[in-house]
C-alpha cells in the first residue's frame, strides 16, 4: 500500500520523538519559514564554527516546528544529517534530498548520502506533499546563507577599521 | 437546447443517482481503483454532461468574438453571450445589467476595491465617482470569517486610499459577534460573506445590510457559498454588490459574477480598460460604456459564460430549494456522525440552524493533512489547511483544518464513507480511542 511507503516506521518514529528539537543559543542565523497552503511554520536556527564558506562546521542546527508528520520528521532527520558536517558536505546532502523527494520517483536515492532520509522518498509519489518534506531542509539553507552573509558583512567592517 | 431533456426533474425528493449519472468525473475511480468520494465542491464543483455539452455546442457551431463585427456568427455568440447574462441574472434576482462578468469572485470583489480606489485618486475620476471616495478617516468593515479573496482587497484599498479597516469578530460557536459592532459613521464600506466557507456560518445579511445603510455605507456581500447552494434574491436581500464564482455552482472556471445596482455601476470608476469598454477614444482621452460593458474590458470569456448559463438551466431544473434540503440533509448527517467519533471536533456551528454544508473538524492528534492523506487513499477528497481563511483559523486558534463540503451530486453513503475514513485514520495513526 503507497500509505504504508509514504508514513514509514522511521518517519513516525521521528515525528513521535523529535531529535534535537527546541531552539537553542549560540547561533549566528535565525529563520522562520511557512508553508502558505497549510500554514505549517518552522523556526529555524543555525550555529557555525570554523572556516569560511562551505568549510564551515555545522555546530547545530535547533528548531521549532508546528506542522505535519512528514515535515516535523523531515526536520528532524535534517538535524541529524546536517549537524557535525561542513556547509558544504551539509548542501551536498541537501541537493541528494531535495532531487529525491521531488523527482515523482525517478531518482534512485543513495543511501550512503541520505541514510536516514531515505525513508522520504515515498513523499515524491504525492506531490502534494513535497512542500511538507523539504520545509525544515529549506529554512535550514536560508539560515546558512544568513548567517554567512552577515559574518562576511561584519568581517568586511572590522576588516576596513582594522 | 436538447441537452437539457435528460436533466433531472424538479420534485421533493431529489433523485441522487440520476442526478450523478449526468457527472462523467463522478464513476471514475483513484488511488488503486477506489470509487471516487468527492467532497470539496466549496472548491470547486463537478460539471455535468449538461454544461460541458453547451461549452462544446457554442464552440462547434457559434464561436467568435462577441460585441464586435457584424458577421453571422458574432450575431450569434453575441446573443449566446447576452443570453446566459439574462438567464444567470434571473437566477439570482437581479436585473440583467447589473450583471458584470468576470474571471471569477476574487476578480469582482477586487473591480469593487479598484472601482473605489480609482474614485479616491486626485480629482477622482467624474463627478458621479465621488460617492466612492475613501480617506483618511473612512474605515472599511469587513469579519475575521472572510475568505482571503473579501479581506485582501480591503486591505490594500485601505493602504491605498488611508482608510482603516475593522471587522466583526466571531464567537466560539463560530457566529459574527454581532454585540461588538464596528460599524460607526466613518463607515464606508461593509464587506461579508453570505455563507462561511470554512464554517459553514451563514451570518444575518438583512440585519448587516440595516445596520450598514443606516450609516450609509456600501455593502459587499461574497456570496460565492450561498449561490450554488441555495436561493438566493439579491434585490431582495437588498446588498449593494455581490459576487460569486461559477466554477463553484456546477459551470465553467474562468467565470464569475459582479452584481452591482445599476444606480452603482453607473457611478462606479472602471477597474480594467481598453477594448469593449469605451464610449469614445480620443488621444486626449476617452469616455465609457455603461454598465455592464464598462467593466468588461476585453475580448471576455464567451464559452464559460454560455457554460454558466447552462450550470443554471441544470440548478433551476432541480430546483434550488431541492438542492437546499438535499444539502441539509447530508450536512446534518455528517455533523452528527462526525460528533459522535471520540477525538473529532467541529469547527463552527453544530447544528444546521443558519448554516450551509461546509464542515470544517479537527482530529485529535493528527494532523490535518495526515489526515486528509489517509482520506485520500481511501478514495476520498476533502480540503485541508487554512482554506484561504487563515485569520479565521487563528482566531480558533488552529493552523489548519479538514473540511468537507458538499454539492447536489453527493450522498449519504458519502457521508458513511468519510465517517469511515476517520476512523480509518485514527487507527493507522494509532490515536483511535
Ligand atoms: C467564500 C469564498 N469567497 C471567495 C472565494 C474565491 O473564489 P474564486 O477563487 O473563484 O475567485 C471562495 C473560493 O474559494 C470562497 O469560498
């Protein structure tokens, strides 16, 4: 039943037990991100440490979220995909992710680069629903974009000061 | 129009099956062959052979540009044309020039904003159009139960013109609070909807309609749910505007309707222009059509309009009245058996006292569009989400919702199925109780 491969084990297990919910500090960039048809909400945060650009460490990425199973969960697994890895290792995972649940089926999700988040591709059957599984993994990538641009900002300042 | 001899007779009782044979989408099956259970006709409702055959009649056999040129077959589309105008106009107890087409509600309710907007820009336009003009100062009424389509457009009129907007609230058992009136002196403009399309809340219009003119203020009714669903006279409830869709009463998309009184359409400031619309052009400038051309800017729709004539030949054949009680029925159901689920809770009105057949509902637990999903793959189409309601949803204090709605072609099997849908998704959530 295409129920039963869309609501998989593992995504209601995410949406019962949230990993690394909840907003926390530090952080550098903080977004909030709806879906107009539903009005699911999402509060985004994420912390960078280290290099520049997409060698920068994913620290955390925290949140809060009201919505449905499939967008509660997606954002949970984002957080266990993401954090712990570079920016760039990090949209790497999210390209995979996203080509995935909106493919409608076509893609052939690597389950080396999307562990967990293979469980998502039943999603790219209804897509109705696509929105709801990449909320959290969109907001995550404004945040990072955000939280760049004002470092290089401030940096551009200190840097004309120094 | 031959088409018309197979459309159900009027009568008490409706004859359901002979009414859903006419509805070609209806026997199709979804989701690995389950029968299809529709029901989000306040979306948007099926079509019958009835109305598809008059599109494809005019298109096969009269087609052309009406209002223009001399030819045979722009004689013929022109009156095709006029004709459904008269026949759509008797429908709702208007006069047939007060009858302006539009693409669809969303079009007409924001010709009224512009209308008026255009009235509240420097000089004005004409003298005639200074009855319309809006300040600093004026407010704009409209109800926290609008759909987007009446909230949006006041909105930004009043951004535009320095007016203030207020709105009536709604009680917890989803009615307009009608204790705290913001209807003052400064009141210029009272926008509400005829029949909630989230609650089903059918509010008082004679009594808003008083209390309006009695500030002198323009009434703007949206009555997009109440049209397709039940009688309704426009004279009679004695509205200053209207406006309805005809994609939700069993015609074409791409068609609306604006009712205006003629004594305000004349005045009124044009939205569009161009084309179709003039009296005379000069470079220098240019004078109008009267209403209704004068706002129908364009080479306009002409097989949805013919489309909408025939969805109201269909409805008049039944009977509105017969179509009013079959939909009663079937909403009284559903808020019974959806009350008796343990875990389900109505939004808005439980009984069907002022009320038409929009049931919104929540299912504890479970989200709506979980929800709606397992109703999907049981065969069954519901709307979930805000329903273009979101300040509604929030006054409720919900994100989002499930709702059911019916039209003349649904059943009380139906109304089981969805019951069982229900349950079905408390079950595969495990929150059955
Ligand atoms: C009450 C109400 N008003 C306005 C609209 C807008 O209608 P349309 O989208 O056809 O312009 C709708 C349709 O969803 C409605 O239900």
């Amino acid at each position: 039943m295409k129920l039963d491969s869309m609501y998989q084990e593992i995504i209601l297990d995410h949406y019962r037990n949230p990993h690394g919910r909840g907003l926390r500090d530090p952080f550098e960039a903080e977004v909030h991100h709806v879906n107009p048809t539903c009005g699911d909400e999402v509060t985004v945060r994420v912390h960078l440490t280290g290099g520049e650009g997409r060698d920068a460490k994913v620290e955390d990425l925290s949140y809060d979220a009201l919505g449905c199973s499939i967008s509660q969960a997606a954002t949970s697994v984002a957080h266990d995909l993401l954090v712990g890895h570079t920016v760039g290792e990090a949209f790497e995972t999210l390209e995979a992710y996203q080509a995935m649940v909106q493919s409608r089926g076509k893609v052939e999700p690597d389950e080396d680069v999307l562990d967990d988040a293979v469980a998502f591709a039943g999603v790219a059957a209804y897509p109705a629903r696509v929105k709801c599984a990449l909320l959290g993994w969109l907001a995550f990538k404004d945040a990072v974009a955000q939280a760049q641009a004002s470092q290089a900002q401030a940096s551009a300042q200190t840097g004309g000061t120094a | 129009m031959t088409a018309l001899a197979s459309a159900p007779s009027a009568g008490a009782t409706l004859d359901v099956a002979k009414i859903r044979a006419d509805f070609p989408i209806l026997s199709r099956t979804v989701r690995d062959d389950k029968p299809l259970v529709y029901l989000d006709s306040g979306a948007t409702s099926q079509r019958p052979r009835q109305v598809l055959d008059a599109e494809r009649t005019f298109l096969e056999t009269s087609n052309a540009a009406v209002h223009r040129g001399a030819h045979a077959l722009s004689e013929e589309a022109t009156d095709a044309y006029e004709s459904a105008r008269e026949r759509i106009a008797a429908f709702v107890g208007a006069d047939v020039d007060e009858v302006v087409f539009t693409k669809n509600a969303t079009e007409a309710i924001n010709l009224v904003a512009y209308g008026m907007s255009n009235a509240s820009v420097g000089d004005g336009v004409d003298a005639a159009a200074e009855r319309f003009r809006l300040g600093p100062g004026d407010e704009v009424v409209t109800t926290e139960m609008e759909h987007h389509a009446n909230l949006v457009p006041w909105q930004e009129l009043c951004r535009r013109t320095g007016a203030t907007l207020r709105w009536f609230s709604v009680t917890k058992d989803g009615r307009l609070d009608l204790e705290n009136d913001p209807i003052t002196e400064r009141t210029k403009v009272v926008a509400f909807t005829h029949q909630s399309n989230v609650l089903g809340t059918v509010p008082p219009v004679e009594e808003l309609v008083r209390r309006a003119r009695a500030v002198g203020a323009y009434t703007v009714l949206d009555a997009c749910q109440s049209v397709p669903h039940a009688p309704v006279d426009l004279h009679a409830l004695g509205v200053d505007f209207a406006a309805f869709s005809g994609h939700k009463m069993l015609g074409p998309s791409g068609i609306g309707v604006l009712y205006g009184r003629r004594e305000l359409l004349e005045a009124l400031p044009p939205f569009l222009t161009g084309g179709s619309m003039i009296e005379t052009v000069r470079m220098e400038g240019s004078t109008y059509a009267p209403p209704p051309a004068r706002f129908e800017a364009g080479v306009p729709m002409t097989s949805q309009a013919i489309g909408l004539g025939a969805a109201v030949d269909y409805l008049n054949l039944i009977g509105m009245d017969a179509v009013k009680a079959h939909e009663n029925e079937l909403t009284g159901a559903a808020l019974l058996k959806l009350q008796d689920l343990p875990g389900v809770s109505i939004i808005g009105p439980r009984s069907t006292e002022a009320r038409g057949g929009a049931v919104a509902f929540e299912i504890e637990g479970i989200h709506p569009h979980d929800a709606s999903q397992v109703l999907d793959d049981s065969g069954i189409a519901v709307r979930v989400g805000h329903h273009c309601a979101w300040p509604l949803h929030r006054a409720f204090g919900v994100q989002s919702s499930i709702r059911a709605s019916f039209h003349v072609y649904n059943t009380l099997e139906e109304v089981d199925a969805l019951v069982a849908g229900v349950r079905r998704a408390q079950e595969f959530f495990g929150v059955a109780p």
